[in-house]
C-alpha cells in the first residue's frame, strides 16, 4: 500500500502587476510566493496539536483556533518559526519575482486570472511529488499525495483541476524539462479549504510567509530572514541543496536580480 503525504498550500503576496509597492509608494507585492506544509500521514494528525501549541504562546488568541502570520508582531512571528522549527514537517516554497515580468513578452499572458498563480502551482508540484517519491523509494514503497489548497476570492479550481489533467494526459504545447510524477498525485485528490478550518493550511501559511518575508521588502525597503533562517532543517532538500528544491527563485538564481539583503538571505538558507 503507498505512502500517504498530505500538502497544505498557502500563498504570501499577491499576483497583480498595476503597481508594485517601494519604500515610498504603497501598492501590490513585489513577490507572489506559494508555498506548502508536507507531512506524512502519521504526522498529519498532529498539525492541530502544533498549530495549538503556537497559538498558546500569545496569550490574547489561547481561545482562538485560527493563525495568520500577518496578523503576528515580530516577537511572535520568531516564536511561531521555533515551534515548528523541530517538527517533522516539510517545507517547498515557489517565489516569483514580479518586477522580472513586467519587461517580459509574457507580460500580457501573466496578468490574465490566476495565470500565475497556477504557473506557480505547476512548480511546486513538480517538486513535491518528487519528494515523496524520493521518501518512498527509501523504504522500498511508492507514495500517494493528497493536496489541500486555501481557499481564495476568485480562483477557479476546477479550472486547475483541468490543467492537471491536461498536463497528466501529455496535451502540452510546450514540453517542461520537469514533470509532475503522476504515478505519486492524481488531480481527483486535491481538496479546497478554508483557512480557518484546516490547522495544515495555517502552518503552510506560517512557512510560507516566513519564507517570503527574506525576499519581500518592507515599507523601509528591507527584508526580514530571520523567520526563514530558524526553519532551515525543514526545507526539502536535493542533493544536500535547498535551493531549486525547498525554495524555488523565478526567474532562477543567476538571472533574479536580488539586493545584497536577498542575496544573503538566499545564500544562508542555501549553504549547510
């Protein structure tokens, strides 16, 4: 029988292109992040008991049951990352830098609905699939992931749905130089819930956010890694590399103008 893997995903940013934010202008996020939790099944039952236990430690939310790291100070943020930081969880996030695409000849293509959204979406299960597998094959077994994603204002579903099967049926224009393992994930095992409902979507929501809190500057034009950097033992890894794996850049590393700040960040998190 296969291993079962469960993957919460969450998104951090946003995918518009009408204004991109800086140190002195509000507008839409400079990065789109997604993100996911992946834990085995014996693990998936104890995503609420953590979830608990970092709401615990903020004495104003010990009667909620509903996390959002946007809503945490930094103090609680960093409180959130140790938690989690020991837990038998793993992380893979996408982040696409915006500000790449703007000038592209794609640009047109991506400001359509959910274009990138799905596009990212499309990368992370490429190396979500491949992780489980990799898992499985240590214990002589193959494996089977189920996917939950948040809910999300405007986002069809179905519509994704259908572009993983167009993808599983081979019916691409262009070929990818990675593929979805479809022996691991079948498109009829993704599932849609609300944040508040699901303890696995808002540990996705913490690691995600965490992570693009070292690439998305804030209001002063600086990034946070912090976060990320207490959480590094639970980034997949391949071949000893985080990078292109636990944390995916598009465009790729060499090509993503990053500021020094990014760069060490990317750089940290990267090196063993």
């Amino acid at each position: 029988m296969p291993l079962k893997f469960y993957a919460y995903v969450d998104e951090a940013g946003d995918e518009g292109f009408g204004k991109l934010r800086s140190p002195t202008k509000s507008g839409q996020s400079r990065w789109l992040g997604l993100g996911a939790a992946l834990v085995t099944e014996e693990n998936d039952r104890f995503m609420p008991v953590w979830r608990d236990e970092i709401v615990a430690l903020f004495d104003k939310k010990k009667n909620r049951r509903d996390l959002h790291f946007r809503h945490l100070n930094h103090n609680q943020r960093v409180a959130a990352c140790n938690v989690l930081k020991d837990k038998p969880v793993g992380i893979c996030v996408i982040a696409s830098n915006k500000e790449t695409i703007l000038d592209s000849e794609e640009i047109d293509v991506f400001k359509r609905k959910q274009h990138l959204y799905n596009y990212l979406v499309r990368f992370l299960m490429e190396r979500l699939t491949a992780a489980c597998a990799s898992k499985a094959k240590t214990q002589n077994d193959t494996a089977s992931l189920f996917v939950t994603f948040s809910r999300r204002a405007g986002t069809d579903y179905q519509q994704m749905r259908a572009y993983f099967e167009l993808m599983r049926d081979g019916r691409e224009v262009l070929k990818p130089v990675r593929t979805i393992n479809w022996t691991v994930f079948d498109p009829a095992n993704l599932r849609v819930e609300n944040h508040a409902v699901r303890a696995g979507l808002q540990i996705a929501d913490v690691v995600t956010s965490a992570t693009c809190c070292g690439l998305e500057p804030n209001e002063y034009g600086n990034v946070e890694s912090r976060y990320a950097l207490s959480l590094k033992k639970r980034y997949l890894m391949e071949r000893s590399r985080i990078l292109n794996c636990g944390l995916t850049l598009i465009p790729p590393i060499g090509r993503c103008p990053l500021s020094d700040e990014q760069a060490a960040f990317v750089s940290q998190l990267n090196s063993r």
